[in-house]
C-alpha cells in the first residue's frame, strides 16, 4: 500500500511509517538499490526482512530520497548525504523511518505477550513500577522500543538495555515517557514518545 501515514513531531523532524502489504517483486520494481544494498538484500533469508528493507527504500523516496542518499557508519548507523540524521525501523508488517536535523532513534515492535519471557533480560529497575495489570505486555514493549530508539540514536558499543538503561515510571495514556542513560562520560535523561498503530508500538526519541 502507499503511505500509512507521515507527520512532523518537532522543527524539522517527520517520521514516515509504511504498512508492508506489496509482494517482494513489486516492492523491488518500485526501488533502485547501490551494489552494496542489493548485496545485503540478497544475502538476507528471510523474505519478511527483505520486504522490511525494500519498504524502508520506499520511505526514502516517499521523503525525496534515495537509497544512493542512504550511508553507514563503521558501526552501522545510517545518515544521510545531506547532513540530516536519520534511524530506520521495521518489523513484520510495517517499517517506519525518522528524518531530523537533530540526532534521533525509531523503532516499532510487533506487541506479543513473548516480551514477558524475556522482559529480565532487557529491564531491571522498571520492575518496581510494573506489575501485572491489563496494560503490562503494552508496557514491556514501550519499554523495549525505548532502549531501542535511545540505543540506534547513542550508537555506543557495549551500552546494556538493562544495566545502563532505566526507563522512569509513565503512563500509556501520556504517549510519552523519559529515560536514564548512565555509560561511559554520558548521564543524560532522554525523552521519549511513543504511539500504537494497529498492533504494534512505535518509539522514538529525539536528542535535545
């Protein structure tokens, strides 16, 4: 389908997000790809990741990019030839993509009750305020996607979701959240948002 929605949430910052209903061919059709991307296209097993990456393609171009436009770092952080920043995510059936002056971090989780069986891998502190009520699973994969996006925009090896990571108590119905990030030279609370589209959650947060 083409866009599922696009919107500005601060100066000079828009997130694109994109439902994945095309076919991998015409997903395919649709883009151009450097050598490098289609080397990694063509080297992924999974034909809902590679329709994830075409889709991201698509967001490019729907924001007047390329995947031409499109490069990473060493240590694989995406940025744009033109000096914006930008962070990429997908996962199963959408992709959504962040484009700031600012340095910044997306990503969208598929909202499972699997989350719970991993949770004390990912959170620690976040225990005390948590518990068991109707909302726990919607919690859990706020809180993921916010070690998430915080984690894509730092882009610090060695950064622990659980150990340098705590995410403050919030509410869903606030859409927004803050977080604790203690590693290395940085102490820094970082705002985060979040929105539910259909059932899975997007995060982002934005460097102030």
């Amino acid at each position: 389908m083409p866009l599922y929605t696009s919107f500005t949430v601060a100066k000079n910052t828009q997130i694109l997000v994109w439902k994945i209903t095309e076919s991998y061919n015409d997903l395919f059709r649709a883009v151009q790809l450097k050598d490098f991307c289609m080397a990694r296209l063509e080297g992924m097993r999974s034909e809902s990741h590679q329709r994830g990456f075409l889709s991201v393609r698509m967001l490019l171009q729907t924001a007047g990019y390329t995947d031409f436009d499109l490069y990473y770092n060493d240590d694989g952080k995406p940025h744009l030839k033109d000096g914006k920043e930008i962070s990429i995510t997908h996962s199963y059936g959408f992709s959504a993509i962040i484009i700031s002056d600012k340095n910044v971090g997306i990503d969208i989780e598929l909202r499972r009750d699997k989350v719970i069986r991993i949770a004390d891998k990912f959170i620690d502190a976040e225990f005390e305020f948590l518990d068991q009520a109707d909302d726990f699973v919607r919690k859990l994969i706020v809180i993921w996607g916010a070690k998430e996006a915080i984690y894509k925009m730092l882009s610090r090896n060695g950064l622990s979701f659980k150990q340098n990571m705590n995410v403050l108590p919030f509410t869903m119905e606030e859409k927004k959240g803050r977080t604790e990030v203690k590693f290395e030279e940085i102490n820094s609370i970082y705002q985060v948002f979040f929105e539910e589209i259909e059932e899975f959650t997007m995060v982002y947060t934005i460097d102030d």
